[in-house]
C-alpha cells in the first residue's frame, strides 16, 4: 500500500514535496481549495521529484471535458504515467451557487463524463474518430492541430470520490479507481461502501484487480500530550465542518447521531463557525477519524481498512511537525 498525503499551496511546493519524499511518502494530491487543484502538481510534475501525483479532487462539473482531458494528459506526460485524475462531484448548493452550473443527475452526469474523457484519451492516444454524442457533453471534433502526442504509458486513469450508494455502485463500475471519502467509520464501510462496491463491480461483470481502491483518512496522531492535544482540536474542526454537510449525515446516522448534522450545519448558518469543533465529543472523534500515537494509528488504519486499499491518503488537519510525519509513515509501511 502507497501512502499519499495532501500539498496544499503552490507557494514552495516544489520544495515542500522534495521533503515529503524524504519523509517516506510515496504521492501528493491537492483539493480544490482556496487555490487552483493543477497548479502546485505541474510544478512538482515539472521538477521531477519521484512521486506519484493526484487530484483529490478536481470537482468535475464546472470543467468542460476537454479541459480536463488536457491537464490530465499534460501532467502524465510530464510525470511519465505517474499522474492520476482524481475527480468529484461537490455538494449541490456549491455547483450551483459557488460555479453557477446545473447539478443535475449528478450520478449519470459523472458516468457519462467518465466516457467522455476516455473517448478524448482515445482520440489522441489511438487516433480513433472523436464522437461523443450523450446527454451532458457532445465532442465531434479533434483535428491534428489540437492533439497532443500519445503518451508512451497510455492515458492516465480517472478515479473518482463516492460516498452515497449509487454514486459508489457507478464508479465501481466504470472508473479506473475509486476514491472513499475521509469521513467514514469502520461500520459505514463494512454496512455501506464495500457491499456497494461488491455490487458495482459485480454489475459491470468487473472483479477486484479491474479497480483501484484509494482509501481517504483523517488521522489525530500525537507521541505526547501536548501533540495529541493539538491533533485532537484540528481534528475536531475537520469533522465539524464534513458533519455540517446533508451529504455526510449517512455515517452519523450508521452509528445513532444524524442528528447531529443538521445542528452543525445551522452553526454554519448562523456564522458560529468557532463553536463548530464543540459539538465533536471524543466517541465521535474516535469513531469518525484514527487517534493515537504513529503505531496505534498504524494498526488501527490496518484494522479499518484491511488489505482493501491499494493507497492511503492521510488527512493531518494541523500543524504535524515532520519528524510526527515521518515517524506516522514509517509505522504504517511496517504495519
């Protein structure tokens, strides 16, 4: 298992990848933030640092295929295969209200895009004729002048972040990987997300080896008091803020507290964005995310997720020191 972990920033990213791989970590990813999600991996891509790269995620429908398609394209072939397009779809009121698009049929949007751009790699990895004609995108036209030179590791693979049934069963079914959201506990996953991809995957008569599994997770890990403390509070405001979203109600309820959702989320309302961490008890916090020291982290991540992951992606929402780092992958490449 490959263990990733978040570059947030282009200012210093070059740098600041270099000595995440001295830290033993094998990929970055960005998310779509308060800065561009292409613009730190093309960066690091172009210095040629030996990582893996990713989006985590680059939200889908405010971007034409074709767009997509050409960052996809540039940053494998600047990576040499080592570039993955991570996609998803955000939350309505954002798509809407954030990028002024439709959200409409989110879970046969997303399928038919996953054609699209596959269509497009084709066009210019095999120069087969570029005909899409669906009910979200049309592309008819991909004249020489506007292709880019077949990649000599092929296109690179489209993974996609699910949460909720058939959005899960979807990308089982059709994508190159599955990306499984960080807010999640181990009963949600054992109840909700592996027997839909089981079904999924059964669906589209696919089996195990014919999708990549990324698992996503929020880790609190401290050696001391004092470390654990301060995981614990950025933590908090983590979960805060993914419990505030309808869309995560499913793994509070698994376990009795959907009624907590809607109370964070008319925190958020209000603007009480401080009190948010609050209302996140340490039954919670424990459930929800991994806490501990690195090698009880280590063992716990074992425990949730198994030998079902083909990657890792840790979310460490505070000021981790390096060495906390270093010490968190080196214990989890043992475990």
């Amino acid at each position: 298992m490959r263990v990733d972990t978040a570059l947030f920033s282009p200012h210093g990213a070059v740098e600041r990848a270099a000595h995440l791989r001295r830290l033993g970590f094998d990929g970055v990813f960005t998310f779509e933030g308060p800065h561009d999600v292409f613009h730190p991996l093309a960066m690091v891509a172009g210095a040629g640092i030996d990582l893996d790269l990713w989006t985590n995620v680059a939200i889908a429908f405010p971007r034409n295929p074709i767009h997509l398609a050409h960052a996809a394209w540039d940053l494998a072939d600047l990576t040499g295969g080592r570039f993955a397009l991570g996609l998803g779809t955000q939350v309505r009121t954002h798509i809407t209200e954030r990028f002024g698009v439709p959200f409409d049929r989110p879970v046969a949007r997303m399928r038919e895009l996953i054609e699209a751009l596959r269509a497009i790699f084709a066009a210019w990895q095999d120069g087969t004729r570029l005909d899409v004609r669906g009910e979200f995108y049309t592309h008819t036209r991909m004249s020489p002048m506007f292709s880019p030179q077949p990649l000599p590791t092929g296109p690179p693979p489209i993974h996609v972040g699910a949460l909720g049934p058939q959005m899960t069963r979807m990308v089982a079914g059709h994508a190159d990987g599955l990306l499984v959201m960080p807010f999640n506990s181990q009963r949600h996953l054992d109840d909700h997300v592996w027997p839909n991809v089981a079904a999924g995957l059964a669906r589209a008569g696919r089996d195990d080896g014919d999708l990549t599994v990324v698992v996503e997770a929020i880790v609190a890990v401290g050696r001391d008091d004092a470390e654990q403390a301060v995981a614990d509070a950025g933590t908090r405001a983590l979960l805060a803020f993914y419990g505030s979203t309808p869309a995560y109600r499913p793994v509070l309820e698994a376990h009795g507290w959907g009624d907590l959702q809607p109370e964070l989320q008319a925190l958020t309302r209000s603007g009480a964005w401080d009190t948010l961490p609050d209302l996140i008890d340490d039954e919670v916090l424990a459930t929800i995310a991994v806490r501990g020291t690195p090698d009880e982290v280590a063992v716990q991540l074992r425990g949730r997720f198994g030998d079902r992951p083909d990657r890792l992606a840790l979310y460490t929402p505070y000021a981790a020191t390096d060495d906390l780092l270093g010490e968190l992958v080196a214990a989890i490449h043992t475990a």
